[in-house]
C-alpha cells in the first residue's frame, strides 16, 4: 500500500503530476490536447453486456428506487447501458458539449435526466445522491484520487461501480512524445494504484478485468488528427504523425483491458 512513507494516494498524485503536459509544451500548443469529441464517446444502440453493467443491475435490483448519478458521464454510454431499467439519472460533466450528448442521448431513449455542468467532486452539492453511482473512465483524469473516490461513496445509496483502463489510456503515446518532443515519459499509473488508493479509504472492493474486445474502425486520417492534437503538435504535422502510427503496428491505441471495480459504501 505504501513505499516507506508514501500514501497510495500521494503516490498516485505524484504520478499523475507527472505526466501533466509540460507547461513550455502546452503554452504553444494550437489547441487543447485534453479535448474529447463527445461522437466518439455516444452510446451504443444495444447496451453492451459488460462486467460494469452487471454490476450496475446487481446493484439496482438492491436498491429502493432505480436512480443513478453517472459522474463524467460524457456522451451518457455507461448510464444509457442501463435504460430501461433506471427511472431517473443524474449526469455530469465538465464538458458542455458532452453534456449536450448525455441530454440527447436521455431524450432519445426517454430516461428522465438530470444535467449538471461541473467537475467532480465539487458538483456533488449540484448532483445530490443517488441509488447508484457510476464512474467510467474518469479516474485517471484527477490528481486527487482518494477525495474523488470519497466523493463517489457519499453520494452511493446502495454502490458505486468504478470502471477504468488496466493503465492510464495515454501511455500508448509515450513513443510518440519520445519522437516528437524528444520527452520520456514516467511510468504510467494503473488500476492496481487506484486499487491501492481506495484500501486506504477503507473501501472493500470486488474487482474485474476484462477485455472491451476488437477495436471500433476509425478513419486513419481522423485518428492522426485527433493524436496529432494530443500530442500539442501543428495541423501541418498530421502528416508526419500519420507515418509514425503506420509504421509502428504496436501504436494501436490505448488498451483494451478494462477494470471494474465495485463497492458498497
């Protein structure tokens, strides 16, 4: 749990902090390497069969009433997994263009909804509790991973469900910043460091790997402008950066080795 006398948590902030784009890098930078396109991120039309969406039902059938709190919840694909089944949901996101997705995506399937525009946990006083709460692929996007982490148990009525990537989804791009900007990047943080984090918490969890199977196609020249901007590089370079990816089979993309990770408060 610890190194000498280190926390898990402050291990994993250190970590975290380290991997932050540096600021000479990110000063020159045309656009935002943090941006995401919330068509990436909508849900699917049939609710993929999941370890996470188990564990959501699981919880569900537990619970007095069926109403989630899906935090980060961008296009709405871990809480649009369970329509049908939930009667209310609260998302929220950073993200505005995201959260107009999750609300889409609600009035489509016909889930009343709740959208909070805010960062976690300091939305919490905006999002009040609910039955169950969701947390895809938002954990490695926050330093403070025991009050986030925390946050998510106080708002869980009956349990949380935690999904992550086996390791931080932008490692798969530290040969590229090697490459590019002549950077090394430090280890990655991994599940087993959030696993850590939340021992401390006292949080006794059941967890599960699993893979999220084939890769979804995607245009060549869409993805190397969607790396060549993670990558805080010019539009002009798109073409460089194109090369890299197709030269090299084991830039693939991040992982497909998935986590969930459940809990009762």
């Amino acid at each position: 749990m610890e190194t000498g006398t280190e926390t898990a948590a402050a291990r994993w902030a250190a970590m975290m902090h380290a991997r932050r784009v540096p600021d000479e890098i990110l000063a020159h930078a045309p656009g935002s390497p943090y941006r995401q396109d919330p068509e990436r991120f909508r849900p699917a039309p049939a609710a993929p069969d999941t370890p996470s969406r188990r564990s959501a039902l699981a919880l569900l059938a537990d619970a007095a009433e069926r109403t989630v709190l899906d935090v980060g919840c961008g296009a709405g694909a871990a809480s649009m997994a369970l329509a049908g089944e939930i009667d209310h949901v609260v998302g929220v996101d950073p993200a505005s263009d995201m959260l107009a997705a999750f609300v889409a995506a609600c009035l489509d399937r016909g889930v009343p909804y709740q959208a909070v525009l805010g960062s976690w946990p300091e939305a919490a006083t905006d999002t009040g509790d609910a039955a169950v709460v969701l947390c895809h692929h938002v954990g490695y996007d926050t330093d403070d991973l025991a009050g986030f982490a925390a946050g998510l148990s106080g708002a869980a009525r009956t349990g949380v469900v935690l999904e992550l990537h086996a390791e931080h989804p932008q490692a798969w791009l530290d040969p590229l910043w090697a490459r590019f900007h002549g950077i090394e990047r430090p280890a990655p943080p991994t599940a087993g460091d959030a696993l850590a984090v939340l021992a401390e918490l006292g949080i006794v969890a059941t967890v599960e790997r699993w893979s999220a199977g084939p890769r979804p196609s995607e245009d060549p020249d869409t993805r190397a402008a969607r790396v060549t901007r993670r990558l805080c590089l010019a539009p002009e370079r798109v073409g460089e950066v194109a090369e890299a990816l197709a030269a090299d089979p084991t830039l693939a993309g991040s992982p497909r080795e998935r986590v969930t990770i459940t809990w009762r408060p």
